[in-house]
C-alpha cells in the first residue's frame, strides 16, 4: 500500500521512551508500530447524509 502523507507529532520525553522501547520490542520501526496501533483502533461511524438520517438515528437511540 502506497504511503501518501506524512504525520508529525510531538512528544515529550516519556511519550517518546515508550515508543521506541514498544518498537524495539517488538522489532519493528517506530512508524510501524504507530500504524499498527492505527489499524486497531475502531473504525468511525459513517456520518449521516442528511437530517432525516440524523433523526433517525436520534429516535432509535433514544429508546
């Protein structure tokens, strides 16, 4: 799968010692590891298209 776009984030120093001992770990690069905590996290809720849908939505939650 072809990589597009790029993240930069920043850390402090603890965030930063987390993650390089996770990659370490488990042998991988840093940036594997933050895409494989990407690929676990829940996919999104599609939103809805329109107001009818939102209603919808609202009354089946609701009871």
């Amino acid at each position: 799968m072809a990589r597009d776009y790029m993240l930069r984030i920043r850390l402090n120093s603890q965030e930063l010692e987390k993650l390089k001992a996770e990659a370490q770990r488990r042998e991988l690069s840093m940036s594997e590891v933050v895409r494989d905590y990407i690929k676990r996290m829940p996919k999104p809720k599609k939103a809805p298209q329109n107001m009818t849908e939102t209603m919808t939505e609202t009354s089946s939650t609701q009871g």
